[in-house]
C-alpha cells in the first residue's frame, strides 16, 4: 500500500484504504492495460523508478509514471513550492506554497494509486547523499536536475552502479513540443546545458571523447529564447520571490539569466522521459 506518512495522515478518502492488497490489474488502469496487456502492466507493477529533480520536467514525469501503473516511485528534491512554479509544475496549487515538493509530490501519487509505494527524500542530490539515495537500485533514474555538477555526478554514478538514466537537458527558453527527441547524449544539439554536461562528463568522469556516451537524454534543437523584461521588474532585472530565499543549493537571484519557460514544454520533455522508461521496462516481454 502506499507509503507516503501524509496520505494516511490527511485520511483524505478511507474508503481507499478498503481496497485489496493484492497488486492486480486495478480498473484505474484499464486503459493502460488495454494498450499493453496483463503481462507488461505487472512487470510495471514491479518497477522502481527514482525522479530526482521535480520541477517543470520531473513533476510531470512522477506523475504519468504513477498514472501509467509503476509500483515503486522514488521522488527527490530539496525544493519548496513557488509561484512562480505555476505555469509548468504539477505540484503547485493554491495553498501549497512554501511546502517540500517532494512531499506534496508523494501524496499526490497516493491520490493516484493508493497501492503505489512511494518514498520521498526532501534532499539535494550530491556526492555526499548518492549512497542513500541510490542504495536500494532503483530500475531506472529520471535525472530531471538542474544543477550540472550533479547531473554529471548523478550520470556516472548510474553508469557505475548499471542503472538506466535517462537526463534532461534545457527546456526553458523554447516553444514547441514537437522538436524534442529522444537521443544519445552525443547527438544532442542546440543545447548549452547538453555541451556544458559532455565537457564535464568527459573532463571528471572519464566517458569517451568521441561517440556515443551510452546515456540517454531528451532534448530540443529548437534556438533557445532570450528572456523578456516585463513591466514588475521596473528595469531592475529579476528578482527572486520563492520562499526558500538562498541556500547552498540554490538561489534564483544567482542566476545569471532566468529564461522564460511553458509548461507544455517542460510537461512534455516529462512525459517523454515517462515513455522511454515505460518501453525500456517491458521491451523484452
């Protein structure tokens, strides 16, 4: 049943609490059923999959993962809830800002599918922390981080331990949905993050000069856009609302350049990343 301490502590619907503890093919996902069969929706039910980063990318990926029947999710993020999350992350609701992400990420999973096991870690990905957030192996690894030192510690480390990883790259700063793909990280393009990662990748982790790296990533080869002033900055350039203010992890008024972002952008970069697992997971079935 599910593990996340707020779905019991909100007692939000008991009712659910009545369903059988058998994993089978519930009818919350029939229509994923009907799309793969019985087979591939229990190997499904087996899968554990860790989502580090749960911003515009990584809160839609949780979530169509729960949707589409993982029985184990892993979600990851030091963060708390933002306005200015609004326009592209699931988790940010009226009422909500200011809370762990992470937390108000597993509870939503639960609402979902009170089955799913879900355990959420309110932690930054780092060196130091990689054991206990990797050491139970998950199957897979959606690296949706911002952070590039630890995208590229997060990447190793997979390739070390044999986990399936799949990274996003940049997906603020672009339109159109229909130019991402699913790539070696090699043959992305169009991309400063994607050219920054490699660099590092090569330079501290010994991946190969040339070739395929033997990661996968999604991407966009659309031009990446120039943020635009708008009138509440009074000429004085950005400035940082969200409540976590500065950290060691993060701080929005750091930044050198915040781009602009649309959630059907970031959701669909998520979404993807969601596919790949779905079909890496049941493709020898």
């Amino acid at each position: 049943m599910c593990a996340s301490k707020l779905f019991f502590e909100n007692n939000f619907d008991k009712s659910l609490r009545m369903e059988e503890t058998q994993y089978t093919l519930h009818r919350r996902f029939d229509r994923m059923g009907r799309l793969i069969g019985d087979e591939k929706m229990q190997k499904l039910f087996s899968t554990h999959v860790a989502v580090i980063g749960l911003g515009g990318v990584g809160s839609w990926a949780a979530e169509s993962l729960a949707r589409a029947g993982i029985g184990k999710l892993s979600l990851i993020d030091f963060d708390k809830i933002c306005i200015t999350n609004s326009n592209r992350q699931l988790h940010a609701l009226q009422g909500l800002v200011g809370k762990n992400k992470s937390e108000v990420m597993a509870e939503r999973m639960c609402r979902i599918n009170p089955q799913i096991k879900v355990v959420d870690h309110n932690m930054f990905y780092n060196d130091e922390n990689s054991e206990t957030l990797l050491g139970d192996r998950p199957d897979f690894v959606i690296d949706a981080i911002d952070n590039l030192t630890a995208k590229a510690h997060l990447i190793s480390t997979c390739r070390g331990r044999g986990i399936k990883v799949i990274s996003a790259m940049g997906a603020a700063g672009r339109m159109d949905p229909t130019r991402i793909k699913i790539v070696d990280l090699a043959e992305s393009h169009s991309d400063p993050m994607a050219h920054q990662l490699r660099k590092i990748l090569r330079s501290r982790y010994d991946f190969p000069p040339e070739g395929a790296f033997g990661v996968t990533c999604v991407f966009s080869d659309e031009s990446l856009m120039m943020p635009v002033d708008l009138t509440y900055d009074k000429g004085e350039g950005f400035k940082c609302v969200c409540p976590q203010g500065k950290n060691d992890f993060h701080s929005c008024e750091r930044r050198n350049v915040i781009y602009g972002n649309a959630g059907y952008v970031t959701g669909a970069f998520g979404l993807a990343m969601t596919s790949w697992v779905v079909k890496e997971a049941i493709k020898a079935l």
